[in-house]
C-alpha cells in the first residue's frame, strides 16, 4: 500500500469543491471529489491518498468546469518542472 498526502490549496475568494483525476504508473486513470467543506478549515487541505499503485499524475478540474483563478498551476507534476 503507497500513501501519498495532495496538497490542495484555496487561492480565490469563493470555496468550491475539488473534483481531480489520479493518474497511475499503468496508464489508468481514477477520478476523486472533495466537499466544499474542506475549506471550512482554512484554505489548505491535505489529502490523504491510499492506492496500490504508483502515482504519476493529479489534475484538479481535469474537465475545467469550475471557476479558476489560474489554470496552470492544476496539474502536478507541472510541465515546467518536467523539462
């Protein structure tokens, strides 16, 4: 079992729920939700993920529906980092 902690942070003024896509070293993918009640306790959230496999990748929003403030900062690893 592998645990990793997603660090999720709240940088606008209106709290929304966190819909993301874990992406697996095996190419499958895994969508997740988070109330918005999450930020009831301020505007960071660790979340703890529990899998079997080896995580390659979380996008926040992987459709864009909601309203964001800055859309490059929703996917890790970030491609400027991968360079």
């Amino acid at each position: 079992m592998n645990n990793y902690v997603v660090v999720f942070s709240n940088r606008g003024d209106l709290p929304m729920p966190v819909n993301f896509e874990v992406t697996y070293e095996d190419g499958t993918k895994e969508r997740r939700s988070l109330p918005v009640e999450i930020w009831y306790q301020g505007n960071t959230w660790n979340h703890l993920l529990k899998t079997d496999k080896k995580v390659v990748a979380v996008e926040i929003d992987p459709d864009k529906v909601m309203a964001d403030i800055n859309v490059a900062n929703d996917r890790w690893p970030n491609a400027i980092y991968e360079e």
